[in-house]
C-alpha cells in the first residue's frame, strides 16, 4: 500500500521527525548483483518504525535524480544552522 492509493492524507512536510509519515536513509548506498543502485530506507509514522526496504535505481535513474539534487542544491539557499535547534513542527 502506497500514501497515493487513499489510505491516508496526504501530509506537509516537517522537519520534526516525530510527526507525520517520513521515510529516511537508513544505510550506506550498495550496488545490487544485477548493477543498480540501492538506497536503504526506513518508513517512519509519528515516530514510529514501520518498516525497511530499498530504493533500487537504474544507472540512468540515479543519474537523474543526481542531477535534480544538484539543480536543487544550487538554487536553493545554504541552511543558516544544521544542528537542529529551532526546526518547525
């Protein structure tokens, strides 16, 4: 079941991890035996595990998404403070 089939609202985006469903690295990114790339992941729910699993790409679609994150990165501004102090809830 995916958040897109209806089975629950669709949720803004919060930089506080215990609220809302999140899904987060959870690992180092590996190569699967067939040549892709995997990126482990976790599903989080208010600051509950739900689950494990693995964002397998392409190289064409690792190249994309690298890409976008580098569009992304250079357009958008340098966060003022990385420590977490003051994050929205």
């Amino acid at each position: 079941m995916t958040v897109d089939q209806g089975q629950r609202p669709t949720l803004a985006s919060t930089a506080n991890p215990q609220q809302g469903l999140r899904i987060e690295g959870s690992g180092a990114l590996q190569q699967t035996s067939a040549g892709r790339f995997a990126l482990p992941l976790k599903v989080i729910d208010n600051g509950k595990a739900l689950g494990d699993g693995c964002l397998v790409l392409t190289f064409e679609g690792a190249a994309t998404l690298y890409a976008d994150i580098g569009r992304f990165l250079t357009c958008a501004p340098a966060p003022a403070d990385n420590s977490g102090a003051g994050e929205e809830e």
